[in-house]
C-alpha cells in the first residue's frame, strides 16, 4: 500500500482535516481497477489506511474517499483475530470482508544476564544469611546495576529518603534487609512467569508442538496451576484437547482466503483474544465482528470495572490524602468491545451511576446512585474516546452525555459532586455545554498525530506532543455536540486530572510494543502537566489478568522493557522472523522514545541496554 502521510510536514494533517490523499495514493487504486483490471483486492495485515480516509464515518458515500478509491473492488481483508475493535472499520468504510488470522504464540519472559545472576545469588544467601552475608554486598551492588532497586523499591531506606548503596543498606537490620530480598524474588518471580508474543505467526500455518504448548501453558496458566478434582481435571483435558483441534486449524486462514476469491461464503466469529474469551474465537479464517453495543457493560464488566475506581480512589487517597477531583478514563473501542465495557464501569462507578435495562436486557439509561449508596464523591471524569470508539459507539456516548448533564444539574454539596462544582464555575465563565465531557478527533479524522512527530523527529520538546494532543482531542461528542470545538472545558479538566486510567486488553499489544499507547496516554498526560503545573499519575489495568489493581506507568514500563525489548529471548523470537521481525523491534525502539517524549521515562540503563 502507498505511504499516505506527508513525510516532514505532519503537522498539515493536523489543521488540514479534509486533506485528501495525494495524487500517486490513489492513482495506485485507480490503476489497480482500471488498467490492472483487478478481480479483488487483498490487503495483508490491520493497520491499513484506505479506511482510515476522510468520509463518513458510519457508512460511505459517493463522496468519502475509500469509496471513490475502492469503487467496486472486492476487499479480502487478513485482519488479527484479536482486533475486533478496528476490524469494524475495515468494514464499515473500507468494505472488507475479513478473514482473521491467529496471534503469534505466547512465551515465558524467563530471566536473562544478571537477572539470574541475582536470583541466584539471592537463593544462595537465603540458604544461610549468617554464614552468607558476605554476598550481602555483591547483592547489593547487582541490584543497582541493573535498576532493580527502582522497579521493586527497598521501602524502608525509601521512607526515609535514603539513596539505595551497599553502603547504605549496612544502616538498616539483617531482618528489615532479608524481608527485602523475599520481595525481590517473588518480583524476579512476576518477571520470569510474565507472557509475551514469541516471534510471528505465519499465515495458514498451524502451530508446531513447541508452539502449541505455548499457547496451551498461558491459556490454562501453566505448571503452577493448582490440581483440583479428577472430574475437573477431566474437563480441563477434554478443553485442552479442543482448543489444540481447534489452533490447527489455523490451516483455514489460507482455505478461506481462497473460498473468498472464488465468491464463496466467509463463515462469521466473534473477534477476541483466546485468553481472555475462551476458544470461541478459534479456528481464526473466519470473518469477525462485534458486539451488541445496547448491552454495555455487561454485568461481568460492570463489576470488574466498579472494583477498579474504588482501587483508583482507594490509590489516590493513600499517596495525596484527599480525593481525586478529576481522573481521566480513555475509552477505546477495543478493550470496550473485549471486555464487554469494562472502562464503561469504571466511569460509572467514578461519577456514581448504574446501568437501567429495559426488559429486553438493552441498556436505556445510566441513572445516578444517591450519595449515600455512592461511598465517595462523584469524581468528574474526563472521557478521551478513540476515533472507533466515537463511531461505532453513538448510543453510549449519548447516555454517557446525559449523565453527565444530569450529575452537573443534581443539586448535591459541591464537595461530594466534582462535576457539579467544575459545570458551576465554567458556566459562570460564560462557557456554553460546561457539562461536555465527551473529547476526541475531529469527527471524520482519526488519532492524535503524536506518533507521527516522533516517528518523523519533528518535536523539540514534550511540552509541543502535549500541545499537538491538545489540539487533536479539543473537539466535544453528545447528544447535540458532534465534534464541536470546546477548549475551556477541556483545559478545565486538564487542570483538575489527578489520574489517569486506561486498560491494556491483549498480552500482544502493550505499552512498548504500539505507537497508539504513548500518543495518546502520554500525550493527555503531558497536556494535563502542563494545565496543572504538577506530576499526573498514569496507571493500566491488564484486562487479560484477572488481577484488577491499576499499575503504575513507570512501574509496568520497566517491567515490560525487562520481558520483552531488552529480553534475548523476546529479541532472538523476533530476530529470526526476518524483516518482519526487525520491523517490530523498531517500533518498540520508536516507542521507548515517545515514551521519553511524552512520560518523562529516563531510566538509563533501558536505553544504555537497548542500544
């Protein structure tokens, strides 16, 4: 496919929303129908950009650009089965018929270098710490080197401010020291299980024996798993089995490719991730799509997501002693469509709302919760929604709008309702909509154009991705609001974020491994620094975990530079994919700069290890 950006000038594709693609873009197209005289046309892999082109943005007309390019053309689309979310658009716009393809199969991060080198210095000084406190140092010194003490804090010397040194750590007791270092295993522990993507799938390719145990051991949590009941364990064998009969099958990627040219039927599946939604996203071949968008959230999701805000809040209190006023929820279509709404619960149980069902079972309305039911405040929330999630999620956008009016107009005590205190002091500020809480892209355009400044070096500072994630997200959704421009409420919520929560929905996909997560996460957290003037916390819930405690930014980064970038293991996996493999190691090498960029992330001995 053409490159459609302007190479050195990202920045026209920020104030020039209706810019259409240049002439060699879609002179290929043109060509591909009219001189070519293409049956079909197969795009290979998500993350095309014919879709993405300006239009309509729930179905095309003659006017919108993937039509025009498109025309009549027949569009096999090879999409990840574990993308339903941004699959829809390949549709919508871009006419796909999709035919989905396996992710790539899971391993253990294991322990690398001197990663083991102080395990094992660890297990040896905890055999005999009065005949082996001489390694006490040696310990010390490793922990150091590799950044360890940052990732997994020595709390006492931390309490006291005291730098972590061998020297230092002579200060503290052998009992205070030896707790420590139990801590440190069970992290080393945490790294060594941690799952990542080993290597690439290769299409129409079933997996080979080393590779299905890898998927087989992170779906049913592998040796550590607890025997239960022989009946259980009976059941369990009997899944095992189907879900390899049914992984290769992965043959069926390249069978229904070809059905698809023939004009044959393309059998439909739901998209997900095999382990969080079980084998009825297998065999992948298939033509994926969604979820009823009138059921979120659903009551699993619901619950899940009210136990996050009171972890958030119950965070909040223990490291600033009051409340939050206002926490940031980023709404993506895909972790909303994998988890069922997931992040939906977390801001209701934030403002203090509840879903209402019609008999149905449809969801027709968030009502507010009284006070006294609610536990604390109503925080306010500002809501950054995805370019999908604002098209494909209308209904929810305007119940989310409504409730946002109805907890601004509700007349309860300033101090226990937030969005009631910040609707009263823009309206007296002449701010029309002062309950507009709904921001995203231009309506049409997609993506904050963050990763494109990094990605082309066009940036000097933080401060200007912060700005360019400003501009891009400046524009309000509801029930009347359809992209409206609405600065003085956004900066508003900006100024007052204390947090920042967003969920991460497939081991594939992390914070390092995609540009999305730093240009938009890190770019509202370095515009709401620069409103407030103060440090705003970031923190993500794994949503293929079943723990639900939100994880500090720095924290899960690190963590995940050790696992995946700066692994041998992870690195030779990809290594030997070829190109591809090299292509995915740039972009994680692209990502840990936007991160610097946008998050301040400066541990040294990442980018000294990286290099």
């Amino acid at each position: 496919q053409p490159p459609l950006g302007i190479q050195g000038d990202p920045m026209r594709l920020m104030f020039e929303r209706d810019l259409t693609p240049h002439p060699q873009y879609a002179a290929y197209y043109k060509w591909l129908q009219n001189d070519f005289q293409a049956d079909a046309v197969v795009h290979f892999g998500m993350h095309g950009t014919v879709e993405w082109l300006p239009g309509s943005p729930l179905g095309n007309t003659g006017y919108s650009w993937s039509d025009i390019l498109l025309g009549n053309l027949p569009n096999l689309y090879i999409y990840a089965a574990n993308n339903p979310s941004e699959s829809i658009l390949a549709k919508r716009r871009g006419y796909g018929v999709l035919i989905s393809h396996n992710v790539p199969p899971y391993g253990r991060a294991g322990l690398y270098k001197e990663l083991v080198n102080i395990r094992d210095l660890i297990a040896e000084y905890r055999e005999d710490p009065e005949k082996n406190y001489l390694l006490k140092e040696g310990i010390c010194k490793k922990i150091v080197d590799t950044g360890l003490e940052v990732d997994c804090p020595f709390d006492d010397a931390k309490r006291l401010g005291i730098p972590f040194t061998p020297e230092n750590v002579r200060m503290f007791s052998n009992h205070a020291f030896d707790h420590y270092l139990v801590k440190l295993y069970e992290y080393l522990q945490v790294l060594e299980n941690r799952l990542f993507s080993s290597g690439l799938h290769t299409l129409g390719e079933a997996p080979n024996q080393e590779e299905l145990t890898g998927y087989l051991d992170a779906y049913f949590g592998g040796e550590n798993e607890p025997r239960r009941s022989e009946e259980h364990e009976g059941r369990k064998e009997e899944e095992r089995k189907e879900i390899t009969r049914l992984l290769n099958q992965s043959t069926d990627e390249l069978t229904n490719l070809l059905r698809g040219l023939n004009g044959e039927f393309i059998p439909p599946a739901p998209g997900g991730d095999l382990l969080r939604d079980g084998a009825g996203v297998l065999p992948t071949g298939r033509n994926i799509h969604a979820l009823d968008p009138y059921r979120m959230p659903s009551p699993a999701a619901f619950e899940r997501g009210k136990e996050i805000a009171k972890k958030i809040i119950s965070q909040s209190l223990d490291e600033n002693k009051k409340y939050p006023e206002t926490v940031a929820v980023l709404l993506w279509g895909l972790d909303a469509i994998k988890t069922k709404g997931e992040s939906l619960g977390i801001l209701l149980e934030l403002v203090g709302a509840e879903p209402v069902k019609e008999g149905t079972g449809r969801i027709v309305r968030y009502d507010l919760k009284p006070l006294a039911e609610v536990g604390h405040p109503r925080i306010d929330v500002l809501a950054n929604l995805s370019g999908i999630f604002r098209d494909s999620f209308v209904n929810i956008i305007e119940l989310l709008d409504d409730l946002f009016q109805r907890a601004a107009e509700i007349d309860e005590p300033e101090e226990m309702n937030f969005i009631r205190k910040h609707a009263l002091i823009l309206k007296a500020q002449g701010v029309e909509n002062s309950s507009a809480r709904l921001f995203s892209n231009p309506s049409g355009d997609f993506g904050s154009l963050v990763n494109d400044r990094v990605v082309d070096g066009n940036w000097e500072s933080g401060e200007e991705l912060g700005d360019t994630w400003e501009s891009r997200n400046v524009f309000s959704y509801g029930r009347n609001d359809k992209g409206q421009a609405r600065p003085e409420v956004l900066q508003t919520l900006l100024k007052t974020s204390d947090r920042i929560i967003q969920e991460i929905d497939s081991v594939e996909y992390g914070l390092t491994d995609i540009q999305e997560y730093y240009a938009n996460t890190g770019g509202l957290k370095k515009a709401a620094e620069k409103q407030s003037g103060k440090k705003v916390q970031a923190s993500f819930v794994e949503s293929f975990s079943k723990d639900t405690t939100p994880r500090n930014l720095d924290d899960l980064l690190r963590m995940e530079y050790r696992t995946k970038l700066l692994n041998p293991k992870w690195a030779d996996a990809m290594a030997n994919q070829g190109s591809g493999g090299a292509f995915e190691i740039s972009q994680r090498m692209t990502a840990l700069i936007g991160w610097g960029g946008t998050a301040d992330f400066q541990d040294d001995w990442v980018y000294d290890q990286a290099a």
